[in-house]
C-alpha cells in the first residue's frame, strides 16, 4: 500500500505576477527578529523531512528571482523564508501504489547461488490523481523467497537537464505528427543548425517574439507546442549513494503535468551483449496522452524521450527483451480494443502494426492488451495479457508466441491466469487486477500486480506448469 509520509517538495506559484510580487514583499517588511523567529520553526517542521530543505528553498527562490524588489537587500534568513513560502510538500504514494514491473538489478555481486537482485517500479499517485514512477529493491532467494530492501527516509527528485542538442530532422519529423507544421516552425527551424540546442532554439523563438513576423497569436501558439516537444525530452541523474527507495520521477514537463502513467520495463539485450533498461510509460497532460520512452544503465542516469511514429497512438507499449532478424519488436494497444505487434528498425520510430490479437473468450469480450514485456523460454516468448469483460473486470492472462516469428501465437490459456478476489476487488477502480511486468526465475513466473489501482501484491507459477495449462493453437 502506499505511504502517506513519502512526501516531495515542489514550487508553488500562485496565480499571477502580482500576487507573487506582493508576497515577496510581505516577506521583506517583516521585522529580522520575526523573520528568523519564523525560519527557525519552520525548519524545525520540516529539516528532518527532507535531506537539504535550504537548498529547496534557494532553487525556488530563484524561480521568483525576478519579481524581487531591485533595491532590497535580503538577508540569508529571508532569503531563505521567501524560498518556502513558494514551496509546497506533494505526498506522492498518499492514494496509491499500483501497477508494478520488475527486472533484474543492474547489479548481481555477491549473491548466494540461486539469488537474483531485483529492482521493481511502481505507480504512486497522490493528490490531485497525479502519478510518478517510484522503485523498489530486494532479492528473490533460491526458493523464490522476496526479500524486500528498507526503504530510505527521505524522497527525493533528481536534478534535471534539457536535452543539450536536438536532431532539426527528427524534431521537424515529430511536429509534422502532432499535425503542429507550419510557416512559423519552418521560419525557426530554417534558421538552426542541423544539431541545435535548447538555448539555440529559446534565442530564435526570442527574437521572433521581438520582431515578429507572423501574428503574435499564431506564433505564441506555435512557440507553446515546440516548447512542450522541446521539454519533452531531457536528462535527469540521482544521488548515487542514496538508495533506489529515494529516488522519485515525477512530472516535470508540459506534456506529462498531469501524470506518468504504467511504466513497463525491460532489461534489453543488444547485439553486442550491451545492456540498456528501457520503459515505455504513458505521459498525460490533462487532455491528451503521449507516449514516452526512458532509457538506463544504471537506474541512477535516465533519458527521456519522446517516441515518434502513426503506430504511437495509445497506451500499453511492451518492448521485446532483444530484436529478432534485426528488428526492434513491440507490443501495443492503438485501437483501445486488440493486442498489436511492431517491428522497427529505430527503437524510437514505429510506423506500422498488425493485429496480434484479437477478444475471443468471454473474460475479455471488451478488449485484449498486454501486461508488460514478453518473457523468453525454449518454448516461446511469454506474454502476460490482460482483457476486460463484463462489470468492467480486469483479468490477467497469458499467451506463448513463437521464439523466431513472434507475430504468430502457437498457445494461450483458455481461462484467466489471475482474476480479482473478493478481498482484491475494493479499491480507487474496482475490480481490476493487472501488471506492467513480471519475470522468471528458478523456472518460475514471479509476477507483481495491482489490486483495485490501489495496492500491490506478488503471485508466482512454475513456468512448465503454465505452458502445460495452455491450449496449443493450430
């Protein structure tokens, strides 16, 4: 279940320039004595809540540094008041902690024989119904025993970065698909180099704004959507020496302010035998999705980024664990109805994609969907499935691909492999169980999985046995 003092400081600004010059300004009229009265309980509250809560308060600071009065001198104190009345805690996991995947940790030393490391991710959604992606350590012991990792005292977002240099192609390419093309984008884009900056294009969208040569409403519309592509992708990077529990990716950009939806990881193989963590997730903005794809080494570094292509439309991107034949290889949901295959030879492009399948048995008659990642065993690739039917209720079931040709189903389970229990249906959405990922060991499924988009548990199947309950199809 989710924790209600997992909490995170975020900026909050008051609607209005005005109102937030006249709150700076009571800051400063207040008498020192009051002042450091004031700063000194105030951190009393909330010192030991958070690891660095000054430095907070200097960052959000200089979010309002311009609506400072030019000639008041501020002492540290105030400083530092002015800083937290423009901060806010945010408690992320306060509704839920849901939706989980699980992969091995980049990290397998010193382990037992028959241990694995694992590192799994869930969905933390906390007032306002605005989600984040959280993690969680442990171990899976030779009898598949899960010995979970404390959980740090502290939450923590990472510091972030603007992509240092976008590909003018790729960016003009992603415009065209959110149909945002026109004689304003091209006008910029003309004026750029082939690899530009962050920096680059804010100094032409400046001077336009300066001397305009459009109409001002149709170029300000125009600069809010390369903006919002713009800020949809960057870097974030975490403290190395603070444990996985602490770290936190909440939304940061326009695109996902309402939310970080579903996050399904999968260790990837490259030909090379190079490893990356990759997770498709589901950004929301209040009104419209995009998907998104996070990239890793380490847990520690990410890049996201956005994806790109007609075939990415919708919400339950699975990537496969390695390319088959040379192709990058992904399950989706573009219909909202059937469970769909892709092939791409550009992890970030996918253009085209076929129905895999379709809603055929009566626990799933509403529509079909993935549960994550496909798993791969001699017999075929694992697909943990999820379908809808009647009352809204959402089971989990699988079915076995073929190894070489994973466009071609060779078995799947007639009847549910999870379906919601009494004790597992109550919940924020009743009814539901699901997953974002699972993963084998010792010849066993160990699949981690939301009851109700509430809270998570953990269910296990032998992998033989699961296969052997399959019907073979023609």
């Amino acid at each position: 279940m989710g924790d209600s003092s997992r909490v995170i400081t975020r900026l909050h600004l008051p609607d209005g320039e005005d109102r937030i010059r006249k709150i700076i300004q009571r800051v400063v009229d207040l008498p020192d004595t009051t002042a450091e009265d004031l700063l000194a309980h105030i951190m009393l509250d909330f010192s030991e809540r958070h690891r660095d809560i000054k430095h907070v308060f200097g960052l959000h600071l200089n979010k309002v540094k311009d609506h400072l009065p030019r000639d008041a001198v501020l002492s540290e104190t105030k400083r530092a008041l002015i800083g937290a009345y423009f901060t806010m805690e945010y408690s992320i996991e306060s509704a839920a902690l849901f939706n989980p995947s699980i992969v091995p940790h980049p990290d397998q030393s010193h382990l037992a024989q028959g241990s694995l490391r694992f590192i799994m991710s869930l969905r933390a959604t906390g007032e306002g119904h605005v989600s984040s992606i959280v993690f969680r350590s442990g171990l899976l012991d030779q009898d598949n025993t899960i010995l979970f990792d404390p959980i740090g005292d502290y939450v923590e977002t990472p510091d972030l970065r603007l992509d240092p240099v976008y590909d003018r192609h790729l960016f003009q390419l992603k415009l065209n698909e959110m149909a945002a093309c026109n004689e304003v984008t091209a006008h910029l884009l003309n004026q750029l180099p082939e690899n530009f900056t962050y920096h680059e294009l804010k100094e032409k969208i400046g001077a336009l704004t300066s001397q305009p040569v459009f109409s001002e409403a149709h170029q300000n519309e125009t600069f809010v959507i390369m903006y919002w592509l713009a800020n949809s992708n960057y870097e974030m990077s975490f403290r190395p020496d603070h444990p996985i529990s602490d770290r936190i990716i909440f939304p940061v950009s326009e695109n996902e302010s309402r939310g970080i939806e579903d996050a399904r990881f999968v260790q990837f193989f490259d030909d090379d035998g190079e490893v990356t963590y990759y997770a498709t997730y589901t950004a929301y903005n209040g009104f419209k999705i995009l998907p998104q794809l996070l990239e890793t080494k380490d847990f520690i570094k990410f890049n996201i980024l956005t994806l790109n292509g007609r075939a990415i439309q919708n919400k339950g991107l699975a990537l496969f664990p390695r390319k088959i034949d040379g192709s990058y290889i992904m399950l989706s949901r573009q219909d909202g109805e059937n469970n769909r295959i892709m092939f791409s030879d550009n992890i970030h492009f996918w253009q085209e994609s076929e129905i895999l399948q379709e809603p055929t048995r009566p626990w799933e008659f509403i529509q079909v969907g993935n549960c994550g990642s496909p798993l791969e065993t001699d017999n075929g690739w694992i697909v943990l499935t999820h379908g809808v039917g009647p009352m809204r209720e959402y089971c989990i079931g699988a079915m076995l691909l073929d190894r070489e040709n994973p466009a071609k189903i060779i078995a799947r389970l007639e009847e549910p492999l999870l379906t919601p229990y009494e004790e597992e249906r109550e919940g924020y959405v009743p009814n539901v169980v699901y997953t974002c990922g699972a993963i084998i060991h010792n010849n066993e499924l160990v699949i981690p999985y939301a009851m109700a988009d509430t809270m998570s548990g953990i269910a296990a199947v032998g992998v033989s046995e699961l296969i052997n309950c399959m019907h073979p199809l023609a």
